[in-house]
C-alpha cells in the first residue's frame, strides 16, 4: 500500500509542470493517477517484488515525458496504463 500511494504522489507531482491552458483539469488528472495506481496494485497483485518492477516501469515510462506531445495529462495517463497493461499481459 505504501508503493501505491507513493505512486499516486509521484504522478501527481508529475503533472505540475503541465501548462494551465490543458483540457485536462487537476482534477481529473488526479483520478487518472489514482487509475495508474490501481492499475499497478493489480498487476502486481500483491507480489512486492512485482510492484517494485512496474513502479521501475512506471518512472520509466514518466521519464519519456509523453505530456509533451500533442496531448493532455489524461491522455498520457491513459498511455501509461495501456503500456503497462501491454508489458504485463500474460504471455500466450
């Protein structure tokens, strides 16, 4: 639980640099981390050192910054999810 709020602090800490005019309010880019959060939780599924490997992942990814594109915080945050959902899908 501790990696999971400490998630959400960082991906909220994340999106303060996002210029005021975005579509996407404070608001519901703190939902979106909440979502990414979840998303974590899940996926580790209690194993900490899984959760440690998809918090690795999950900095990874913030550090490409995809909120300098062409798209808002809650779009970057969807991405994220969808990345991370597509790096630890089982593997057929």
């Amino acid at each position: 639980m501790k990696t999971i709020s400490s998630l959400i602090i960082a991906s909220v800490l994340s999106i303060s640099a996002v210029p005021a005019f975005a579509a996407c309010t404070t608001e519901e880019a703190i939902v979106k981390a909440e979502e990414v959060a979840a998303t974590v939780h899940r996926l580790a599924d209690g194993d900490p050192v899984k959760a440690n490997q998809l918090y690795e992942q999950l900095v990874a990814l913030q550090l490409r910054n995809p909120t300098t594109d062409d798209h808002d915080p809650c779009q970057a945050y969807d991405r994220i999810v969808e990345e991370l959902e597509k790096q630890n899908s089982p593997k057929e």
